[in-house]
C-alpha cells in the first residue's frame, strides 16, 4: 500500500516531534529541581551579552526550582525556565525539515545554520526581555506572551518555506 506524501509527512513530523520532546522532557527531569544546563547555556550567553553592553546582570540558578533568575542592583528582574531556552523551537523545527527530507548533503547544514539562528534570536529576545523587565516593564508580558513568541516562529516558518523552495531539491 503506497502512503499519500501529505500522510508520510504527517507520520514523520508527528514522529519526529515526539521522540525528540520525549527526549528533551527526560532531559528536563533528570535536572529537577533545578535548571537544566541548557537553560543556564542560554542564562549565561545572555547576560554576557547584556554585560558587554553596559548592563551588570549577574545570574543567580535556584537551588529548589528549575529558574536562573537575571539579577540586577541586587534584585530580580526576570527568571528563566526551561521553556524560555528555545530548544522545543528547535524540536518543532528540525521536525519539520527532518519530515520534508531533501539531501542530507543540504539538509544538515542548512539544519545547523536554521538552529544556530534560532539560538542567537532567542539569545536577543531573552536580553530584550531584561530590558523591557527593567525599563517597561507594563509591556512584558504583552512582549514576551506575544510579539517576541510570534516572531521567533515567524523565523521558523521563513526558514521552513527557504528550504521548500530552494533548499531541499
């Protein structure tokens, strides 16, 4: 019995998707209470950058819960989870173009660059996030629920439609 494409994607996407976040949630738990050291990659980059822009941000990890909170003058101005680390984006990305297929040749390295990006946006929108925490902080939550959700996504579909037209041929 031959499989319609549409269907194959979609069994390939599905599967793909789930195993990597079965993998990540494992990840996430073997860490628990505490941050995961991807998260705390992503905690440190970023307050290296804010650093060399002239904020002084430190990080402080907590012992009991899965949060490095982004200090300040002695006080928090926000907390990173998990979830803020941009690897489920990179799940739903690598689902994606792993389900599309093309030539590993172009697949791998495009996939790379496509994580590599999604990486140093994430970087960008958790430093605005601090600095939006620290100077409007009525627009946070609209920014970080919303805008800053919907463009790195945004990026994610740009990079999906690149590689269907020109990349996975």
């Amino acid at each position: 019995m031959k499989v319609p494409p549409a269907i194959r994607f979609l069994i390939l996407f599905v599967s793909v998707y789930l195993v990597l976040n079965i993998l990540y949630g494992l990840w996430v738990e073997a860490w628990n209470p505490q941050a995961d050291p991807a998260t705390g990659w992503v905690g440190a980059q970023t307050a290296w950058c804010l650093n060399q822009i002239g904020y002084e941000v430190s990080l402080q990890p907590l012992a009991d819960r899965p949060l490095i909170a982004f200090m300040s003058a002695g006080a928090v101005v926000i907390n990173l989870f998990e979830g803020c680390n941009g690897i489920n984006v990179m799940i739903v990305f690598v689902s994606f173009l792993f389900a599309y297929g093309g030539r590993l040749q172009r697949l791998i390295p495009f996939t790379l660059a496509g994580l590599l990006m999604i990486h140093a946006l994430n970087l960008a929108r958790v430093g605005l996030l601090f600095w939006l925490a620290e100077t409007e902080s009525a627009w946070f939550y609209y920014f970080h629920k919303y805008l800053f959700t919907g463009f790195l996504f945004a990026f994610v579909f740009l990079g999906w439609w690149i590689w269907i037209k020109w990349g996975h041929e």
